[in-house]
C-alpha cells in the first residue's frame, strides 16, 4: 500500500486567511509601485494562475488610479491542441477579464499567443512527418509553449528594458519543482523576486509559492472572481477529471510537463493516459462528442515495442540519410501515407465535433487553415509530392471544397501524370520517389532566371532514393559503417609512434 504523502502546512494557519490575504495584497502593492519594471502574468486558466490573477487585479484595484501606471500584461499561451473544455474556458475568459479592466480603469491587458504556423504541433507531425513526441523525443514543448512566451516576454524587455514574470508556480507542486524555486531564491535580487534563468533583464515573482493545493481552493472560493467569472465552475471542471494539478505556463525546461498535469494537451504521448479527458468523457454525458480526440490520441501513442511505429515511419531519417542501431535503420519521418492518414482522421475528428458537440463547440477547429496551407507547401515544395493531394484529402474527409487557394503550375502535376509515372516505375516506391522528385526540381528551376542551387538539389535528390529498396540501404549503410570503423583504427595507429615520441619529449624536458 502506497504511502498517503504528507500534508503541507497551510499558509494561513498563522495569521489567518483575512490577514495572510491582506498582507499579500500590500505585498504585492509595494512591489508594483517600487519601480517602472512592467508585469507580466502568465495565465492558464487553471487554479494557480487563476488566483495569482485574482490577487494582483485585487491588490491594483486598491490602487488610486493616478497610481496604475505601469503596464500589467496577462498572457496565455494556446497550443492549438489544448483540451477543448479547457481552450473555451481560457479564451472566455481573457475576453471577460480585458472588457472588465478596461471598465475599472486597470492598466491590464489580455493576450492569447499561440505557436506560429510553421512550428505548431501539426504542422510538425503531420507536415514534416516528426513521430508523435516520447520522452527521447520531445520536440513539443519548446515549439508550443516555451516559444511564444518567450518572445513576448522578449519584446516587453526590449521595449521597456526590464519585465518581472508574475506566476502561479507553488513548491507543493513537486518536490523537484520546489527544489528549482529554493534554488533561485538564493539568488533573489531583491525581496520575492528571483532571476529569469532563461530570460535575461527578467525576475519572476511568485506570490503563493507557498501555498497548499487546499489554501488555493479556499482563496477561490471564499474571494469572488474580479473579472466575472465564477470559480465554482472552475471547481467543476476540476472535478470532472482525476488528476490533480493543472497546465501551467511554460516558460523554460524546468516547469512541468503538461502531459503530467490535468489540463494539458489532448494530443500528449509523453503519459501512458490521458486521464483527464477520459475522466470527463466517463463523468458527463454531454462530453461524448470529445471521444473521437481521446481515440485518436490513442492511436498516436504507438505500443511500447521496438517496432511497433516503424511500418508507417520511412527508413531514412530525414535529411535521407540511414542510421543503424543493432543493424536495423532507426526509423525516421512519417511516410506520405500515414501522413495523409493523420490528416483525414484530425479532419474526420472535427466533422465528428462538429455534427455532435454542444453548440458551443461547433465551429471548432482542430486545425487551420494556416496550418493546412503550411503543410500542404512543405508536401509540394519541401517533399516534392507534387500530386498535391491535401486538398482532395480534406474534401474527402469533410465533404466540403478545400477552402484554399491554388498552387503555381510550376510545383504541381495532374493526378493522370503522376498514376502514368507510378505505373512506369512498375510500383517501385524508391524509383518512383526519385523521379517524381527530379521532375519536381525541374518544374520548378525552369522558370527561373537564375538556377542557383539546381545542382546541389539534383545531388540531394541521389543521395535520399538512390537505393534499390530498404535492404540494399541498410547494406550500403554498414559498409559504410565499418569502412569508418577501418579507417579510424588506421588513423589511430599511425598517430601511435608520433603520440609515443611526443610523451617521451615530454619526459625529457620535466
């Protein structure tokens, strides 16, 4: 039986809820008057950063207005594959809180960022081909999230020198948490604010670092929401699934993963399960329309064997080149095929919410136009499929006409050509991808004035399809492997003598 964790000492146990509030509040008054150094609030719509949101519109609404001068920014950062419930609450919610501080007169302001198109998690998965992230392959979390808060940030200390990152992070969170937090205070500045390890001219300021969960859900419910919204229904959305915690802002590597939180990604393979979402789908009713997503993340996660991706994966990593691990080739990008697969069943997954989600939900986008153009350039241009086959995919999983628009002549071939072209190559897939790719370069250099890079594209083109078939890849792979091996053992046998003499020379001259 597993051990009960002990319970974290309450932080209003020794001057008591009214006056623990109270003194934050001057806290963070002092503090926001001390200086120029404009705030910024990182907000996930969860419990954490719900209340340190919560303080801080307090704390400023105290304020004589003349006094609110400093700029405070709330910024949350949108993955596109959040869990749905929770994307609606959040983007709800930043509406509410900027039209309510506008009103009282708060220097506050509400920004939703979100990754830009060429770096979002499907464009990368099903554009690029990257495999669904693992633990030894976690390609997400930077692109996501740590990205655009980052930039944010950025331009805020670009624009005003300084910025002081307000957050809901707790040391009751984890111990590995709380040991990075006791870490950076050692090294505070000044009084509550520790330096922005990964962000220079930044601090973070973390008002309820020590707080419990259970003084958390009593500041929610015992103070009233300032920008309207009610907590009792944050409370609700809690309950509806397992796991405790939430998705913070993800500014820098030592946060928590998300995917080991209760509002995450629906999308995360880094957890065995998504308990969240399969709790509200057991939990209410209402939440079926959500079971296509649960599925299709399952299918994402493949099974913990060696092989059990590898039949939809390419056997060339993706600048072409093949690897060995054990003598097998370490598998590399999503083939065309799966590719196309994982398109049609996020598409088919949208028509499903759609038709039966809430009405709320029914203009849900799963993914973007942005994001269907992006990969749809990196299949034709950087992939040289020039079939073109994304719009007729999202025609045949949505029923409606690709919505948009046309790609030159000169990237593109007809459908006709291109089954002519696979017949001539009597179904040889490494043959068929080369020339279809050598037609692509032709098409699209010969309209240009200047044919810089053709020849390095021609040579890049040999290099990924010039095997006969996979075998003859790994074949060639491990001569090559073991001519290296050669020629290294070679190398260190002829510098032995001159390695010797220079160790007696040494000798000599001690």
């Amino acid at each position: 039986m597993a051990a009960k964790k002990p319970q974290r000492n309450s932080a209003f146990a020794e001057a008591g809820f009214k006056n623990t509030i109270k003194a934050l509040k001057q806290e963070i008054v002092d503090l926001y008057l001390s200086d120029e150094i404009p705030w910024v609030i990182g907000y996930s719509g969860g419990k954490d950063s719900t209340a340190v949101l919560q303080l801080v519109w307090l704390a400023l609404a105290g304020l004589p207005e003349d006094e609110r001068s400093k700029p405070v920014y709330v910024i949350s950062t949108d993955t596109l594959v959040e869990n749905p419930v929770v994307a609606l609450w959040v983007s709800k919610s930043l509406d509410r809180m900027g039209s309510h501080a506008a009103d009282q007169g708060l220097p506050l302001t509400a920004h939703r960022l979100t990754p830009a198109p060429e770096n979002t998690f499907w464009v990368n998965l099903i554009g690029r081909g990257y495999p669904a992230p693992r633990p030894k392959f976690r390609w997400c979390t930077e692109r996501l999230k740590i990205n655009p808060s980052t930039q944010f940030i950025s331009s805020v200390v670009q624009k005003h020198g300084e910025a002081i990152l307000v957050l809901g992070t707790r040391k009751a969170e984890s111990t590995a948490r709380a040991k990075v937090m006791e870490r950076f205070e050692q090294k505070r500045v000044r009084d509550r604010l520790s330096p922005n390890g990964g962000l220079p001219n930044s601090y973070v300021y973390s008002p309820i670092e020590d707080w419990s969960n259970d003084d958390v859900w009593m500041f929610l419910m015992q103070v009233g929401n300032p920008w309207g919204y009610n907590n009792k229904d944050l409370l609700t959305m809690y309950q509806g699934a397992s796991a405790d915690g939430e998705c913070p802002l993800v500014v820098d590597t030592t946060t928590p993963s998300c995917g080991d939180s209760r509002f995450g990604c629906w999308v995360c393979t880094l957890v065995e399960k998504d308990k969240s979402m399969h709790a509200m789908i057991q939990n209410d009713e209402e939440k079926e329309w959500m079971l296509p997503l649960l599925e299709l993340r399952n299918r994402l996660d493949p099974p913990k064997t060696p092989d059990a991706d590898r039949p939809i994966r390419d056997f060339r990593r993706m600048n072409g080149a093949v690897q060995l691990y054990n003598d097998r080739p370490i598998p590399g990008p999503y083939k065309q095929e799966a590719r196309e697969m994982w398109l049609r069943q996020v598409l088919e997954a949208q028509r499903h919410i759609r038709e039966n989600g809430p009405e709320e939900v029914c203009y849900i986008e799963l993914i973007t136009l942005e994001e269907l153009e992006e990969i749809r350039r990196i299949w034709v241009v950087e992939k040289h499929e020039i079939e073109d086959t994304l719009p007729r995919v999202y025609e045949d999983a949505t029923g409606d006409a690709y919505p948009g628009g046309s790609l030159d002549d000169n990237l593109v071939m007809g459908a006709t050509e291109m089954e002519l072209l696979r017949e001539i190559c009597n179904d040889d897939e490494l043959h068929f991808q080369l020339v279809r790719e050598l037609l692509s370069i032709e098409k699209r250099h010969k309209s240009m004035l200047r044919r810089a890079g053709l020849f390095d594209a021609l040579e890049s083109s040999f290099y990924r399809n010039f095997y006969e078939d996979e075998d003859d890849a790994v074949q060639r792979a491990r001569l090559r492997r073991d001519a290296l091996g050669e020629a290294k053992e070679r190398a260190t046998d002829e510098l032995a003598p001159v390695e010797a003499s220079s160790s007696l020379i040494d000798e000599a001259c001690k």
